[in-house]
C-alpha cells in the first residue's frame, strides 16, 4: 500500500502543483476545489489503474487514506485497517468539513465585528410555488417531517466558538410553518421566506406555507447552504413532493374528449341550442361569416419570419385588476371574458370600425384538445366561460366543463356550423392576412417560482412575456400582476404591425379595462 500512498501523493502534487505534500495531507486543506478533484480523480485513476471517483476524494482526502480505501475495497480482507466511522449520536459532536470550517470561521469574525451581514441572501436556498387547488395541510407538513428525517443535514446544529467548530444531529424532526397571508401583501410573505435560519439551532430547512384562500396557497422552501446547494435542493423538493402524494388527495381523473364531445353535442340540439342557432342566423343574414381584419393600420403580413418579439407594457394601479375581479363576480362571468370583451372594443376603435372579428383561444388540460374560439363583434354579449382547475374534485370538473360547453354550443359553435353549413365557408383562411388577439391572463403572487409538481395540487412557474409559435399574423394580448401594479401588454412579432398603431390598440385596451372597472357597459 506504500507504493500505492506514494503515487497518489504524487499526483496531488501533480493537480495541485504543490512539492513536499505528506500521505496525511487532506486535498482540500491544501487547496482543492471541487473542479481539481474531478480532475484528481481522473489522474489517480489512470496513474492506480483503479477506479476512483468524485466521491472518494471527499469521503478519504488525504492521499494516505484513499489508498487505504482503494485497497480495501480490492482485497475486503484488508478493509480492517480502514474502519467505517460509527454513526453518530443524535448528541454527539463530531468534527466539521473544511468547507463548513471556512464559512463558520467567516460568520464567527463577522459576528465579532459586529457586523452580521455575512447571513445573507446568499447563504439560503430558496425555491417558492403557488398551489392552486385544494390542499392537505396536515399531509403536507407529514411530507416535510419525513423528508427532515431522512435527511440528518437539515437537522444539524452547529457549535461555533474560539475553540473550534463541532457539528451533531438533533433528535427532533420538523414539519411546516404556517402562516395566514390573507391580509398580507405578497413582498411580507417573501421576506418570511427570505429571512435567515440559525446555524445553532438544528433547523437548516424552513417549509412556509401561506395561505390566501381555501385553494390558493404558496409554499416557500428554504434551505441553508451551509448543507444544500441548487442539486441538493432538488433532490429535497423532488421528495417532499413525492411524499405528499403518498399522503394527500389522490389527483381526480382527467375528464375525457369524447365526453366533452357527447355534451356539447347534445346541448347544440336542445331548444336553447336551436334558438343560439337561429339568432346568430338572423344576425348575419347572408353576409360573410367571416370579417377579415385587414385594415391597413392594424394588421398585415410581417416582413421577417425570423424577426424578433416586441413587448408593450402599460403599468396601473394594482387595483384595477382587482376591480376587474369584483366586477367579473358581480356579472357572474370570469376576468378572461371581460378582458375579451375589452380587447373587442378597443379594436374597433383603433380601427375605427365596427366591422372586427376577435379570435379568442383558450384551452385546458382537463379538456383534452378542446378550444373556445368566439367570433366577437365589438360589444358582444359576454359568455360566461371559465377554466377547469387541475386538483378539483370531479363534480367541481364537471360543473364547470358543462359551463365551457354551454358558452361553445349557445355562442361560438353557432357561428362556426352557420359559416360551415350555410354558406360553405370556413373561419381560419390561410390565404389572407388576419389578426388573432390571444388573452394570457398572469396570477396574482410575488416574484418569480420555479414548477414543481404536487399531486392533485397546480403549480405555476414564473409568469413571463415569452415568444410563442404563432399561427398567421397574430398579436398576443396580456395582463398579469407584479407586487404592486396590474398590467397591461401586447406583443406581436416584430414588421407585422406599426409601432404607434400598436401602441394606440393597447392604450386603448388599457383604457377600456378601466371603463369596464369603473361601472361602464
């Protein structure tokens, strides 16, 4: 084994660029970082003609004891001289890694000073979700105990004084701290999240779960770094999520297309179906279904397919979305429809006629491969049309798929069969220039999360004003919500459409959303 201790000594030397190292010199007291040990790994392994890994220069640093491991783990008879460390007490000290030791020794001379600003931002890791969706308190603050449990790290305490550092698991498990965020604004509940956890106390986890309603939660999960970092941190969420499901409301079963099908069907056949059929008839008489939004002004082909995206946004008051909700409750219909109905209006006037078609998609995976297309006139009747929340139980999918059928068999298909039946026509010409206005409504919550995945629970990743994939010439309207201020955007790919024409039809739609807010029509 000397040779062996001798050839690995030498290729420290080697990585590090260091002479004179001893066998019981560590890698990392000598200045090794996590890249070099790859690298050193590789080199032992090609000089040994053993395999030796990323893992085994942090469990045996020095050289000496990495020979002891490698020939051990070749001949297990002579594994005797390389004894497993016994597993520690729960109140047991035991030593600290070398990096634990530099970042204690920092916040011991910063804590001296009296300046502990060192406990910042960066010493935490922190993820935050929205759940959208019924959830089970005590399942998840289970899931978080048992996800505690497995991992000792997030209950270690660590001893920092004058003479040295010690670290030793605590015995005691923790779960999920809650907190009644109703009447709290979105940046308190974040400085919850954010505030820093106590090296000392043998909590290096915090699972915050704010609760805005029944079925509107936030869960913020901070770690310290001192024992996690981004993969680490994964590995946690990724478990706390499974054990949840293991725990929580089994997911309700998607309701199916055929269904969905079978329903809308027989609603277009029954007597309120006839006479949403009849109507829409009268109202376009023999004129063309279709009403090609061409004006010069406000849509046309674009000049560069490979151009690139251009935002608008307008900010107001956070209270006009708000508002906006309260009105939408008061009418029994849906934001997304009384923005619609807003989009309509400002369109038409932007282009200074009543003659606009709005094309309005929306889609849901509870209804697999379905989408409501409404062909609007400026001042439509509002269709109450409503999302299927994922998570909800199946009465709760059905009640509101059977309101998405009725809008569709009583206002939208109408229009579609009329143009289909009546006249021979279709309602997506590829052969001329049109403008669809997609709605994209944001939720209101903090900053940015990233998804995760809970059982019979919705998740939302960060809202953002992406590029998308874009059918014809299309504008994408927005609205969405930051901490403060409710907004207002319209992107559209760049040539296809005049910048103060495009600025003219947001403001407009911007000012329309504040007539709707104040009472209007």
């Amino acid at each position: 084994m000397a040779d062996l201790t001798s050839l690995l000594v030498e290729t420290l030397e080697a990585v590090l660029g260091v002479t004179g190292a001893s066998p019981d010199l560590s890698f990392f007291s000598a200045g090794g970082t996590s890249l070099q040990a790859e690298i050193y790994a590789r080199t032992a392994s090609a000089a040994t003609g053993r395999t030796v890994t990323f893992t085994d220069i942090f469990q045996h640093p020095s050289p000496e004891a990495l020979a002891a491991a490698l020939t051990a783990r070749e001949d297990p008879a002579a594994g005797g001289s390389v004894a497993a460390a016994a597993s520690p007490g729960p109140t047991s000290w035991r030593p600290v890694s070398e990096n634990q030791a530099s970042r204690l020794e920092r916040l011991r001379r910063s804590e001296e000073s009296g300046r502990p600003a060192f406990r910042g931002h960066a010493e935490l890791i922190v993820a935050g979700f929205d759940l959208d969706g019924p959830l089970d308190a005590e399942a998840l603050d289970a899931a978080a105990r048992a996800v505690v449990t497995r991992h000792s790290a997030l209950r270690t305490g660590f001893r920092i004084s004058d003479e040295g550092f010690a670290q030793r698991v605590e015995p005691e498990s923790y779960g999920v701290e809650s907190v009644d965020a109703r009447h709290l604004h979105p940046a308190e509940v974040l400085e919850l999240a954010w505030q820093p956890l106590d090296l000392r106390a043998g909590r290096l986890a915090r699972f915050l779960l704010a609760r805005y309603a029944e079925d509107r939660h936030q869960l913020w999960v901070t770690m310290e770094h001192i024992v996690s970092d981004g993969v680490s941190g994964h590995v946690v969420l990724g478990q706390l999520a499974d054990e949840y499901a293991r725990r929580g409301p089994a997911p309700t079963d998607d309701l199916q297309g055929f269904e969905f099908a079978d329903l809308e069907a027989a609603l277009c056949r029954d007597t309120q179906g006839q006479a949403a059929e009849g109507h829409w008839l009268r109202q376009i008489g023999d004129g063309p279904v279709w009403r090609t939004y061409a004006h010069p002004d406000l849509a046309g082909p674009g000049e560069d397919p490979e151009a690139g995206d251009v935002l608008l946004l307008r900010s107001r008051p956070l209270e006009l979305g708000r508002a906006l909700r309260a009105r939408a409750a008061q009418h029994g219909t849906t934001l997304h429809a009384l923005v619609v109905l807003a989009l309509a209006r400002a369109a038409a006037q932007a282009a200074a006629t009543r003659d606009v078609t709005v094309y309005w998609y929306t889609a849901n995976r509870n209804l697999p491969r379905v989408a409501s297309t409404v062909g609007s006139l400026a001042g439509l009747t509002m269709a109450r049309v409503a999302h299927v929340p994922e998570g909800r139980g199946e009465a709760d999918i059905r009640a509101v798929a059977r309101t998405v059928a009725e809008s569709m068999a009583y206002a939208f298909h109408p229009i579609e069969r009329i143009a289909r039946e009546h006249t021979g026509q279709w309602l997506m010409p590829d052969d001329e220039p049109f403008l669809v206005l997609h709605v994209n409504e944001g939720p209101e919550s903090a900053e940015p999360r990233a998804p995760l995945e809970f059982a019979g629970l919705r998740t939302a990743a960060a809202r953002t004003y992406g590029r998308r994939e874009r059918r014809g010439y299309t504008l994408d309207a927005s609205i969405g919500y930051t901490a403060t201020t409710f907004q207002t955007g319209l992107s559209y790919r760049d040539g296809m459409i005049p910048g103060p024409a495009a600025a003219r039809l947001l403001d407009s739609f911007t000012e329309e959303l504040d007539r709707i807010a104040e009472g209007a029509p």
